[in-house]
C-alpha cells in the first residue's frame, strides 16, 4: 500500500469570506494545487508533451497529453480560517487504465477538517478538436503507483 504525497497550504485572506472563513470553493483551488504538487515531485505535470511523455509522435498536430476532470467533490467537517496552516495529503485511490482517482485529506492542527475527492481522464488533446481518451502512460502510471493506497 503506498504513501500519500502531503504538502502544506496557508489559508490567504483571498481565500476567506466576511467571517474570515475559508470558502468552499478554496478547497476545491487546493486540491487541485496539491494534486499539481505532488506530480511535480515525481516529474510530471497536468500537461504532457504526447511524443515526450509516451513515445508516441504527436503527427505535427500540436497533440498533448492532458487529465481533464470529469469529477470533484468535498466534505467539510470543520472550517478552515484565516491564516490556518492546512496539511494536504493527496493519495490515488484508483489507477485505471484510463482515469484517475484522487483522495484528499485536509488536516488542521492533526485533526481532520474535509475530505475530497476528483476524478481525471488521461486524455489525447489536439487543438481544435475535442479531447480524446486514451491509456495512461505507463512511464506515468509508474511515478503515480507509490501514491496508491487503493
């Protein structure tokens, strides 16, 4: 079973609403932040380069390999406020041969204040024409494999 990949975050004013409260929409921001974070760290980012990432020649197209979200969800259990220092473990909690899924906890102070969830599909993008699915690299399934906890 692997580890999950944990990062930290400062809840910013911009981040708050009037009560100094972070906004929902804040953590859905810091998810996908964290999920960022944690692909830098093993090399890769949210946007590949098709013939750079898994041999394959983009044709002259301009082709990339991209993980649109096709789902993303959060519980809150606690708020979160101005100026809280939030530890952020992200897992995978599936590999699929086409798809993603994350898992996010949320901890303030050791204690767990919200959960989340997004989901994303690996997929062929072309400009001008719509995304299309494809297999995940393996070079990419295997830097994401030690974050597995599914």
């Amino acid at each position: 079973m692997g580890e999950p990949f944990c990062t930290r975050r400062l809840v910013e004013f911009a981040d708050t609403d009037m009560a100094g409260i972070a906004h929902f929409s804040a953590f859905f921001r810091w998810m996908e932040a964290a999920e960022h974070a944690m692909l830098r760290s093993v090399g890769l980012s949210i946007f590949l380069s098709s013939g750079g990432q898994n041999g394959e020649d983009d044709g002259g197209d301009g082709a990339a390999v991209s993980f649109p979200r096709v789902n993303a969800a959060c519980d809150y259990r606690s708020p979160a406020r101005y100026a809280d220092e939030l530890q952020i473990a992200v897992s995978v909690a599936k590999l699929g041969t086409k798809s993603i899924a994350y898992g996010f906890r949320f901890s303030l102070a050791g204690a767990e204040i919200a959960t989340g969830q997004m989901t994303s599909v690996c997929c062929r993008i072309v400009p001008g024409q719509p995304p299309r699915s494809i297999a995940i690299p393996e070079g990419v399934a295997d830097k994401l494999r030690p974050f597995a906890t599914g």
